[in-house]
C-alpha cells in the first residue's frame, strides 16, 4: 500500500539516488553491476543512466530517381502482398487465389513507385541521400540509492578498474 503523498512505485525511479561511478561505455556500467551483483549487493537498488546524449546520423548512400522508385516498388510490393493476402482470405473461392495475390502486388508495386517519386519530387534536391539515425549515451552512470550507497562503493572497489568515487 502506497504511503499518503507518495508517487505510485515507478521501476525507473530510485529513492534519493547517489552517483556510484561514471563510465565511458554501456559495457563498463554493466560489469560493475554484475560485479555488485556477484557479491550479492541488493542490484534492485541501481541504475545505469545513459547521460550526455547525442545524435548520430550517418549517411548511407546518394538518393536517385531510379533508387527511390526501386524502394516505391519494393514497399509497394509488400503492402499489395500482404493486401493480396488478407483479400484471398476472404474471398469465395470463385477466383484464383493466386491471380488475387498477383494483382495487388503489381498494383501495389506500381502505387509504391509512383508515391515515392512524388515524394522525392517534392523535396526538391532538399536532400539528396539516404541515412540512418541514432541517439547514443557518451556516458553511462551507476546510481545507487542513498541507504546503500556506502556498501555498494566498498564492493565496487574490490573490482580491478573498478569506481568507487564518481569524482576520483
């Protein structure tokens, strides 16, 4: 039962958390976690915190006419299958399966090629390649709640590299 004024339990919240150690990678903060976790440290009372985030976008390729319409098409093609598909599901049996499924995908391939030129179109050499994007942590923190926060860095120093003082 939750205590009057109190925020319902939330699993992304730590009661008065205290910096344990700060790590230049994800896998750092976990070794350190389940070094914790090796010593039988109650783990329930940590978190890792991805911390100075930033955006990557790293560029894959030059946008063509030919290549956005072979993308359109392919698109297409998978929307008109999986229509194909559910249409052949319900249909009577009068009709060939088969010829059901051909069909939407040919349609479905020609509306996905012209779609996506018309998009491409409109962005007017806007932007002329395609790319992928990512938004990565440079820094990982341990936080530790406060009632054990003195335990949790004696056993964090008993790893090789481990942190016990995020200052140090």
């Amino acid at each position: 039962m939750n205590r009057p004024g109190a925020s319902p339990a939330n699993p992304l919240r730590l009661e008065f958390p205290q910096s344990l150690a700060v790590y230049d990678d994800y896998a750092a903060a976990q070794k350190a976690v389940d070094h914790l976790s090796d010593q039988k440290f109650p783990v329930e009372q940590l978190m890792i915190v991805g911390t100075d985030l930033k955006r990557i976008e790293r560029i894959t390729g030059r946008l063509t006419s030919g290549r956005v319409a072979v993308g359109g098409i392919l698109s297409g093609v998978w929307f008109g299958l999986f229509i194909g598909v559910l249409l052949s599901l319900f249909s009577d049996g009068g009709e060939s399966t088969l010829a059901i499924i051909l069909s939407t995908v040919l349609i479905g391939a020609l509306f996905g090629m012209v779609f996506a030129l018309v998009g491409y179109a409109f962005t007017r050499g806007q932007r002329d390649f395609s790319s992928v994007t990512a938004v990565v942590a440079t820094k990982y923190e341990v936080l530790v709640e406060h009632k054990s926060a003195a335990q949790a860095r004696e056993l964090l120093a008993g790893l090789p590299g481990g942190l016990p003082d995020p200052f140090a």
